[in-house]
C-alpha cells in the first residue's frame, strides 16, 4: 500500500514510522516501555492483524510491529528476499540498527516460524511466542500443488493485478478469513479487503509463498533452546492444533496452551485471552 495516501483509518498509525534499512523500507509501529516484544504477523497480514493486542501489551512492554517485506506498507527491495532465512537475516538488521533488543519473539502463523528461526539467529535466545503456529510442511496433494501454484503465480506478469482484479471482492475476502475458522467484526474484514484490493500487498504475500521452504527449520528443531509457547485454538482450520502440539514435541523447551471457541485469527477475536497468556509465559508462571 503507498505511504501515506493509504494509511486513512489504518489501525495505530499514530504509532507507525517508516525505516530506511536495507534492502527494504520497513513500516514499523511502535509503542510502550519495559520489556521489547516484536510482532511478526502471517502471510497476507500486516500490523492491523495486532490491533487489538497492541495496545494491551504496550500497558506493560515496549511493542513493535512489523510489516514483513512486501505487505502492508514495507516497501519491498528485494524480491528474491522474501523466503524464511533471507526474512529473518532482514528483521536481525533492522532490530541491530534501530538498537531493538527483543525480550520475546512473537508471531502469528508464519510469523511464528520466522520467530523461531530469529531465535537461532539471536544470542540469548530470547523466548517465543507463537499463535497458530504454521509448522509443518503441506502434506499429500497439497503439498505439491500449493508451492508450485504460488511460484507459478510469483513469476507470471500481472498475476497480482489479476487476483486483485477477480478474487479480492469483500464477500472472497470474508469467505477466505470463515474458512480459517475464525469469525473477524466488519472492522477487520474491512482492512482484510483493504489488503487484498492492494497490488503489492499480493505481489508481496506471492513471493513469500513462492520461497517459503521450512525444512531446515523444522529438523533443527531439537537444537532450538527459545523458551516457546505454542498457542493452539481449537477451531483453527488452517494450522490445527496438532501441528503446535507436534512442534512442542520436537522443540527442547516448549509448552502448548490450547483455547476453545477461537479459529485461526485467534489474537484478533479475542486478544484479552491472549495478552495475559503472554505475560504469564514472560513472567515463568502457568500459562493454562
């Protein structure tokens, strides 16, 4: 989305500010003090997708959200950069630059893989959060259709411009987030129709999927020492809860929260249940 003309009602913006670090050019937003925790959020999202958890957590800690490259209002710069290594060496820079020292690592879906490979990337490491955590490769069919779908679509001329054009209507939109088993307010499928009518936005989720490869992640998994929290929602359709309880088993140091009546997008439905699990697993104490 083009900066500033389409951030009219975007969530936070009194918070938000753009950095130069290359090879991309970061919207961030920024709030709080104590403790530094970084957002990270899931393909297709972008810094609305914390909305609601934002400002809860910035009561207690100093929050920072980021658009992944290419989503929202990060301006992309390198295109061949948008897999989970290149994504993750990319938000190391930028938090060494802007002196972000992080206490927790949190992501929502993707974004909760991207966590823990910043987790081995960053001397500590510090603790992870992860929401839905999408940690497991497509299985059967899927697995081999999907990731040639999105590289086929990644490198076809207008393809973003074309799913712009034929799939990024508000009833498209509401009928992608239901199938996730999550049920947003208007308010929030609006800014998901936002992003979807964006050109670059899906341009920039395209090349996400198209690199998207986490193998490597997944075997070095019992070497990563991050205390993790995995938080499952029962209803979630897209990465259900066995994923994060198979995680949990192969990770040295995790635990899993699993919560009833929530789909996919669970930190949107309900960020009052998820804030307090955060700062439960911040502060050692249960997270039940």
């Amino acid at each position: 989305m083009r900066w500033p003309e389409d951030t009219d009602g975007w969530p936070h913006m009194e918070h938000s500010r753009r950095v130069l670090c290359r090879p991309h050019r970061w919207h961030v937003q920024e709030a709080g003090s104590g403790p530094t925790l970084i957002l990270l959020h899931g393909a297709g999202g972008a810094t609305q997708s914390w909305r609601g958890l934002f400002p809860i957590l910035a009561k207690d800690f100093h929050v920072v959200a980021i658009d992944l490259p290419g989503q929202g209002f990060t301006q992309m710069g390198g295109r061949a950069r948008c897999g989970i290594d290149h994504m993750s060496a990319d938000i190391t820079t930028l938090m060494h630059q802007e002196g972000w020292h992080p206490d927790a690592l949190i992501g929502h879906s993707a974004g909760a893989a991207l966590a823990l490979r910043l987790a081995e990337i960053w001397s500590g490491p510090p603790p992870v959060i992860g929401i839905n955590a999408a940690l497991a490769p497509f299985k059967g069919v899927a697995g081999w259709l999907f990731p040639k779908l999105a590289k086929a679509l990644a490198i076809a001329p207008f393809s973003a411009e074309l799913f712009v054009r034929t799939s990024a209507s508000p009833t498209h939109v509401a009928r992608l987030i239901e199938g996730t088993g999550s049920t947003l307010t208007p308010e929030g499928l609006a800014l998901y129709h936002r992003l979807a009518r964006d050109r670059p936005h899906v341009d920039g989720v395209l090349a996400m999927m198209a690199q998207w490869d986490l193998d490597a992640l997944l075997k070095r998994m019992p070497r990563n020492m991050a205390h993790t929290l995995l938080i499952a929602a029962e209803g979630d359709i897209a990465v259900p809860p066995g994923v994060s309880e198979r995680a949990a088993a192969a990770l040295p140091n995790a635990t899993v929260t699993r919560l009833q009546g929530l789909g996919h997008l669970a930190h949107e439905e309900a960020p009052e249940r998820i804030a307090p699990l955060i700062a439960a697993h911040l502060a050692g104490g249960p997270t039940d």
